[in-house]
C-alpha cells in the first residue's frame, strides 16, 4: 500500500516514523508548498515522489491513502478533494472545523468505500484500558481535573509582533482547536456524554483563544477541563475517586499514569513512550481499517461517531465563547 503526506511539519514526521514501526514502510509522496522543503523531508522520510500541486498528487493512481498535517482551515478541502479522487484519508484533528462538515466528508467517504478518520492518538494507544483498569479501582468519583497547558513554541513569535498559523484565527486555530480537543477526547471517552457544558475563554489580540475552561456536568460528577498555549503545566491531570487518585501526565499520549491510593502509595500503571511509538498504534489501525474495511467497518464507525460527538462539542463550546473562524 502507498500513502502520501501532506505537510512537512514535525507531526508529519512523527507519522512518518510512526507508520514505519507499525507496517515497515515510508511515504511513497510528499506535499508541499515549496519544492525545495518538499525534497528535504523526502530525503529525511525515504518518499519517492514530491508534489506541489495538490490536484496532482491527488490524481496520482499509485496513490492508495493519504495523511493530512496541513493547517486547520484546509483539513475540509484537502480530505474531500483526495476523497473524490479515491484515496483513503486519515486527517489530523481537529478532522474538520465543524461536525457538519465531518458529517458530508464522513458520507461521501462511505459511498466509495473509503476510510476517512482522524488522527487522534490516544483513541488507538492500549494505555487507555490501563486507565479504565485503575478508574475501577479508585471507588466513587466525583471529579476530576483534565489539563492540557503547554506553553506554545510559536508565543515568542507572537509577542513580537508576528501571527503565527496557531494564534491566528483564518487558519481556524487556537488553544481549543489545538489542545482543548485532548481535553474533550479524554473526559468523553472516560466520562461519557456530559448533561450540560459551561466554558469560558481569553482571547488574544488576534481574536485566537489563548486558554480555555469547560466544566462537564453529570448527574452525580463534575469534570473540569482546563487548557491553556500561554502557560505550562507541571501536574497534568487527576481523577479523583473516594479510594485514591489517577496522574495522567500527558492526556494526547496517555503516558506517565499512576494510581496513588489515600495513604499515598504510589503504583506506577504507564511509564512513558517516545511519540512515534504512540502513533504507531494509529498508524496501525488507519492501514488495518483499509485492508480489511468490512471486517473492521464497525469498528471504525465507533471512531467516526466519537470523532462527531467532539466536534459537537467543541462547536458548543466556541458558540458560548463567541470564537468565530474568519476563514468560516
């Protein structure tokens, strides 16, 4: 099977290493914007082909899947164009800006028998039954505090007076987008579907939100989501149970997890693993819901129906925060 890339960022890379651990291969083709960093991260990733035109490499026949790490605002175009021509699609999330766009792509994908799903690693990583494993162990929760802070690399730019793609609001980013989507993946998954939602957010000058908070109300719970691109945690999350606690270190790799009973015994559940391992687990199950789609096409639609439930929530979090996309 041969499968393309677009974009040449980091992530990108990491997927590239990720898909050669999970099926020992690299990229057969590489887009991007320019051809002399197109070349650069073919040498780097062992790809065949570079392509600046993404109709090209769209109508390219020996092209069997394609991986999306381009900027929010194209995730919509850039699936449905490869889509219609035939090509598999696992995009990074956010998968699209808004739950009615997943909604066409999502169809369209079916009526070709294609598989178009997000990148989202820990829905893939097994750390998660090791999670459910030890929330069993803990008694009754009340609550729990999900965090994902992690001061942005491209903040100093922008205190200079520059617009990074992540603070600027026609690339359909910011902190909910960019993190905030870990948070809501997480306390879903765990949690299950909220009753009601309360959020606040603080905007940047760029109208991009720089921190987020949600509040998810159960009947018998309450589960804080806290995440901020302007400050870094050192704490990460716990789940707190009347019997003990749960420590997440990283909610997006589910790695670092230890349950710490009352008296303060520390068990430690997960040690960590280096990003490429994790996203081989998504690696593996993107190339496994392709070749054996009718087997596995259950399975696959619980991840496209989870994948509907954040955008959905996600939008209702954007419209109690006024945050609007000028690309939208």
């Amino acid at each position: 099977m041969k499968y393309a890339i677009i974009g040449t960022g980091w992530i990108a890379k990491a997927f590239a290493d990720g898909v050669k651990i999970a099926e020992g291969i690299s990229p057969f083709a590489i887009y991007s914007r320019t051809r002399e960093k197109g070349e650069e991260f073919a040498q780097k990733t062992g790809a065949q082909k570079v392509f600046t035109s993404l109709e090209e490499m769209a109508s390219d026949k020996e092209i069997d899947a394609v991986y999306i790490a381009s900027p929010n605002a194209f995730h919509y175009s850039q699936s449905k164009l490869f889509l219609e021509h035939g090509k598999h699609v696992i995009c990074e999330k956010p998968i699209t800006v808004n739950p009615q766009e997943f909604e066409e792509l999502f169809a369209l994908a079916n009526s070709k028998k294609l598989v178009y799903t997000e990148a989202i690693m820990m829905m893939h990583f097994p750390n998660r039954f090791l999670i459910e494993n030890a929330i069993k162990r803990i008694g009754k929760i009340f609550s729990a505090r999900v965090d994902f802070s992690q001061l942005s690399s491209k903040y100093p730019a922008l205190l200079r007076g520059e617009n990074p793609n992540i603070f600027n609001p026609e690339m359909a980013t910011g902190c909910l987008m960019d993190l905030g989507i870990y948070n809501i993946y997480f306390a879903l998954y765990f949690f299950g579907k909220p009753e009601k939602i309360t959020s606040t957010s603080l905007k940047l000058d760029t109208g991009a939100d720089a921190l987020g908070t949600a509040v998810f109300h159960y009947s018998d719970k309450q589960i804080t989501l806290t995440y901020s691109k302007v400050g870094q945690s050192r704490t990460g999350t716990e789940i707190y149970g009347d019997k003990g606690t749960i420590v997440v270190e990283s909610i997006s790799k589910l790695v670092n997890i230890s349950l710490i009973s009352n008296d303060g015994e520390v068990e430690k559940i997960a040690e960590d693993t280096e990003k490429e391992e994790v996203m081989s687990y998504e690696a593996k199950d993107f190339f496994r819901f392709i070749r054996d789609y009718d087997e596995c096409f259950d399975e696959y639609k619980k991840c496209a129906e989870f994948s509907l439930e954040v955008s959905r929530i996600m939008e209702e979090i954007r419209k109690q925060n006024d945050m609007k996309y000028t690309s939208k």
